[in-house]
C-alpha cells in the first residue's frame, strides 16, 4: 500500500503547472549539432537526480510533456526537455520514409550526450539519471539508450541511465547484443494503438527478458496512440503510418532484416549507413507499414501515465542512493 500515497503525491505534483519557466540547456548532440533543451530544475539547492524527456516523431509538443515534466519535478529531480527536431530545422509533418537519416539511434544519442553535459551542473547529480521516451522516436531511442550494445562505445566512466521508461514506443529493433544490464526498463502502450502497437512491445519485452533484462511492458485498455496528449476526440490519418507488424532483427553478422518483408542488409541507423542501405530500410518499411492511424488524448489514461512513468522514475533514479 506503500505506492498509493506516492501515487497520489506524484499526481498532484503533476496537475499544479505552471511555476518557473525553465533554463536553456546547450549540448552537443549527435552527429556534431549545436542543441538547445529545457532544463527545470526544483527548488532548493542540494543536489537533485536528473530525468530527461525525448519526444517522439511529432516534434516537442509542450502540451503533452508538461505534466510529466510538473511531475517529476514535483518528486525532486531536475528535468531536461529535448527538443531534437528544432536545431535541425527538422519539419515533423514529413513523412518518416522522408526523414531516415534522423533515426531512433541518433534520439538515444542525442539523449546521451545532453547525460553528458549534464555532469557540469554543481546541482545535478548524474549517478542518477533517467530517460523517458515517447512514441516512435524517443520511445525506441530511449531503449537503445539501455544497451550495453551502445554504451560498450562510451568512455568506462561516462554517465548512464539507471532506469528508463518508453511511452508507446516503437518497439521495433531487435539488437543481436540485447543486454540491457538488468536496468529497470517499463514500456507503457495501449491495446487499440495502431500505429506503433501492443504486439511488437509485448514482443521485445519477451526478447530481452530471455536475455535477463528487467523489463514490464504495461497495457492499456481501450487506449489509442497519443493518450497522453490532451484529451479529444478521435483524429484519424489515412495516411498514417502503421509499423505495428515492423520488426528489424540484427543478426550475427550485424546486418538487420525486416521480419514481415524479408528485405536485408539495412543498418537502420545513420551510424555507417550509406545511400544504399538507406534505401534498404525505406524499402523494408514500405513493405511491412500499413496505412491509415487513429490517435486520442484520454485524460484519465494520461494521468495514470504520467503517474506511472513518475512512480518508476522515484523507485529507480530519485530513491537510489549513490555509490
């Protein structure tokens, strides 16, 4: 009984708003680009754990981050709010096919290294951090982030993720190297979720649990993709893309295969990707998308998200004593 209080606690946080506006937050991100985030920090002046936020394939969207951001907060942790897509002069009414080059790798990266800058706050203690991930985009970038097959390429001491939380994300990379050392890893989705969808995520979680990972894959009953944006009606998008039936499978020799279409030899990801295997992926999934999403803001789903992915943070990242 020891979580409802917290729960509580955790969701009036949330629903306060408002407050200070934030710090620009300068790191570099991936591929060399100058970037600019949010960073919240709470009151006080003891050093505090640090959650940063990566928004997903829709761009940063204030109206759905917000009441994460109160709510961490609220629980005693600095936040830092990416924006990966502004620096970039990156359009997000672009197709993803249009967008290849910017994949799920480079959100996990970009999120490592605003980790990395975050060191040279005095307040912020990066022995424990954070990463919540959104949709497609930061949700399958902040389970890259969890890897060893990433962070084996980061420097011994460099920060890490502690724990990590993925809001209907696309759950569709299958890493060969699928150790996530055990870091607490929930994945929240809903079952009508049409555009990234429950299967893939309730099949990852079965694939890096085989491996010893610590992974809850919550669903959500009658939810749609998008139920934490602001509550409304359904919005329906013929020409959403569906990648629900999209998995891509890394195999022994490091080259990836798309499950449904068979299509190989995609890297997936800008790192030692060429015009080639860029094309490849795009091929894949065209072959293995559908078209036609549905998304809808439910208030009391999003609350319970919002209570969830703060309740995760507080077990793993605000409550743990560093070493």
């Amino acid at each position: 009984m020891r979580a409802l209080p917290l729960f509580l606690a955790l969701l009036l946080a949330a629903c306060g708003g408002g407050g200070p506006r934030p710090d620009p937050f300068t790191y570099t991100g991936a591929g060399g680009q100058p970037m600019i985030a949010e960073l919240y920090m709470p009151p006080g002046t003891e050093r505090v754990p640090v959650v940063i936020l990566s928004h997903d394939v829709r761009g940063k969207r204030d109206a759905q981050l917000q009441p994460y951001v109160d709510a961490l907060k609220g629980a005693g942790a600095a936040v830092i709010v990416l924006d990966h897509y502004g620096p970039r002069s990156i359009d997000p009414s672009q197709p993803s096919g249009q967008r290849a080059w910017f994949t799920s790798m480079d959100f996990a990266l970009d999120a490592l290294s605003a980790l990395d800058k975050a060191t040279e706050n005095q307040r912020i203690d990066t022995r424990r951090a954070g990463l919540v991930g959104f949709g497609e985009g930061g949700g399958g970038g902040s389970v890259l982030a969890a890897h060893q097959w990433l962070l084996q390429s980061r420097p011994a001491n460099a920060a890490r993720f502690l724990a990590v939380a993925a809001v209907q994300p696309e759950c569709s990379y299958r890493v060969g190297n699928r150790d996530t050392g055990r870091r607490p890893i929930l994945i929240i989705v809903g079952d009508r979720d049409n555009r990234t969808g429950k299967p893939a995520c309730d099949d990852l979680g079965s694939y890096l649990r085989a491996a010893g990972g610590n992974v809850t894959v919550n669903t959500y009953r009658g939810a749609r993709h998008g139920f934490d944006d602001p509550p409304g009606a359904v919005r329906a998008d013929p020409q959403g893309e569906n990648i629900t039936r999209c998995v891509w499978q890394q195999g022994p020799d490091g080259l990836w295969r798309e499950r449904a279409s068979g299509v190989s030899g995609a890297s997936l990801f800008r790192i030692g990707a060429n015009d080639q295997t860029v094309a490849a992926y795009v091929r894949s999934r065209e072959a293995c998308r559908t078209l036609g999403t549905e998304t809808q803001g439910d208030a009391a789903l999003r609350t319970r998200a919002v209570g969830e992915v703060a309740g995760h943070m507080q077990q793993h990242v605000v409550s743990v004593r560093p070493r």
